[in-house]
C-alpha cells in the first residue's frame, strides 16, 4: 500500500494553534517503509527559518530530501547545506542529505510546457 500526501502551502498550517500533520511525525522515519510520500510546499520566503520550528523540522530531522526551486540567496542554508539560488523557470536542485549543497539540478516540468497543446491558452 502507498499513501501520498500532499501539502500545496505549509505557511497557513505553520501558523496554527494546532499541527494537523502531528499524526504523520511518527511515521516519517519509516515513510519509505511504509509506503509513505509526502510533498510539502512553501514560499521561499522565510523557509529556512520555518526548518526549525514544528512539522518541517521533523522533515528536516528524518533527513528529508528537498526540491529547492528559485529562492533569494540571503534566505541562508536552507536543507542539507544547500541554498536558494535564482534560477530560470523550470530549474531546481534536488538536494539530499548525502548530496547536500551539491544536489542535482533537475529540469521540471514549465506552465508553459504544460499548456503547449490547448489551443485555449
């Protein structure tokens, strides 16, 4: 069985008296063996300080690997000794613990490759 769980902005859930993904932290260090993938995503405004409190620092703890897309450089170290860089559309670096700062950079997929066939667009 998999689960997959995606969170599409963790700044509002952040900002809670309560921690709706508070169940899930048990299960973060065996995620893989049980078959569970969670997406978490946020600005990068203010994730490297938002690492350190509540849910992202359990996924930062558990060694969580992380897609780090265009991000202001003063943001600091953000994951795995990895920093934001700007980058054009479509580039990320997929930083792992073992990769850290020199995490692969990895062509996403673009809104604009996205729509290239819908006449509509």
């Amino acid at each position: 069985m998999r689960a997959l769980v995606v969170v599409v902005d963790l700044e509002p859930l952040a900002m809670s008296s309560q921690d709706p993904l508070a169940p899930l932290r048990d299960l973060l260090a065996v995620a893989g063996d049980v078959g569970l993938h969670l997406v978490v995503a946020r600005t990068s405004g203010g994730a490297a300080a938002a690492l350190l409190h509540g849910f992202p620092r359990h996924l930062r703890e558990v060694g969580a690997p992380a897609l780090l897309l265009s991000g202001p450089a003063e943001e600091g170290t953000v994951v795995h000794g990895a920093r934001f860089e700007h980058r054009v559309p479509g580039r990320a670096q997929w930083v792992t613990r073992r990769s850290g700062r020199d995490g692969e950079v990895l062509q996403i997929a673009s809104g604009e490759w996205a729509h290239a066939g819908d006449p509509g667009r």
